[in-house]
C-alpha cells in the first residue's frame, strides 16, 4: 500500500469525481452470482471461475476468457438478459447518497463495466440518482484495468485525469485509475488491502469523505483514510 495511506483526516482537492458502480455506489453482489452462476450452468463452464473473472471486468471480457469459441456480442445479449430480469437484493451503500446529495450533478459521474442498460437499472433500483451520461463497457474499446474507461470518463466531466478522484473497490479499477493519472481511493468491499496496492488511499465505505466545499474553483473533499 501507498506510503501516503494516513489514520487522520487528510484533505484533497479535485474537480471531478468519478465512481465505480458495484461495491462503491451500490451493492449488486447477490444479483451478480446467481446471474453468472445461471449463465455458467448454461454454457457448461465452472460457476466459481465465472463469478470470479467477472467482477471489475466487463462482460464480453469474462465471456471471451470463459467460451471463446462463442460468438461473443450473442453471448453478451444472454448474460445481459439474465441480469437485468433479476434486480433482487440491490441496495445503495452507507454514505453513498449524502456524498452524492453534496456534489453538483456536472462534478460527477459514473465509469463501470456494466452495459448502459445494466447500470441504468441498478443504478435506479439501488435509490441513486443517474448521470444524464456515464461510462459504461460500450463506451470503451478496452476495459479495466486499461486506463481507457477513468480517461474517458475524466473527458466526459471535461477535466484533466489529475484533476479527477476516483473511487473503487476492484484490483483491476484502482489499476485503471492509476494508470490514467487520477487519485485512487479504494474501499475494501470485495478485495484485499493487497490487492488494492495501486489505490493511493483505502476506505472501508463512503462514511469516510465528506465534500466540504464546492465552488468554481472544485471539490474539497475531506477523508479519512484506514491505516493499513
């Protein structure tokens, strides 16, 4: 972990922010295993393999490296089908919606590797509210960890990545942040604290920032970093 990870609070100043969806905003876990186990039984591979590859990685991702003997795009309709019919059990994160309710709406957005119609809906499902546009897994040639998904959402806000602070909970997303020059915070919902090396900082949830000054100049954000 980043030598500047700190137990006290710390202040940082940004423009932009940008959110990973699951884990960060929301909480899709259990729709997310029984979609890829159900999708898995189907094409006759391991259900454990698939849920593992797929979470922070886009779907036409994990199809290819499970059955790349499939039409990918088809296979893509299948698995998409099969989580938007089940939004059971999504729910929004503890300080997800008092951070967001502190942001104004052109300072933020949202860079996952759900498909636009995928993240439209849990988005709504889990109460927060939706971007007029967000980074979704059609917007980007190369998903995480590639730079690609942070750089484009960094150009949507209209900001410089340096100026950007992003917020993620997968090995694969702080890599991505990092590597398009962004702050990373990490949280520790679903990974490790080392595999979660590249964040510059690590959170349990959202609790621990608060936005205590917004104006044309940008976002201070206060945190309160794990020591770790």
């Amino acid at each position: 972990m980043a030598s500047s990870v700190a137990s006290s609070p710390i202040t940082i100043r940004c423009k932009g922010i940008l959110f990973d969806m699951d884990g960060i905003l929301i909480s899709s876990i259990g729709s997310v295993e029984r979609s890829w186990t159900k999708y898995a039984t189907m094409r006759g591979v391991d259900p454990e393999r698939a849920i593992g590859l797929a979470h922070g990685r886009r779907a036409i991702e994990t199809i290819v490296a499970l059955r790349p003997d499939l039409d990918p795009q088809a296979e893509l309709k299948v698995i998409e089908d099969i989580e938007l019919a089940d939004g059971e059990g999504i729910r929004v994160l503890p300080g997800v919606l008092k951070l967001i309710n502190e942001l104004p709406l052109d300072r933020w957005t949202v860079v996952t590797s759900a498909t636009t119609r995928l993240a439209r809906m849990r988005l709504a499902t889990g109460g927060i509210p939706v971007p007029e546009q967000l980074v979704t897994s059609e917007r980007v040639s190369r998903g995480k960890p590639d730079p690609a998904p942070f750089l484009a959402g960094a150009a949507l806000l209209g900001f410089a990545p340096g100026d950007c602070v992003v917020f993620e909970d997968s090995a694969s997303g702080v890599v991505s942040g990092r590597a398009a020059g962004c702050t990373v915070i990490g949280t520790l919902f679903s990974h490790s604290v080392e595999s979660l090396a590249a964040a510059h900082y690590l959170i349990a949830d959202l609790t621990a920032i608060r936005a205590t000054d917004v104006d044309g100049e940008g976002i201070v954000l206060q945190v309160t970093p794990l020591a770790v």
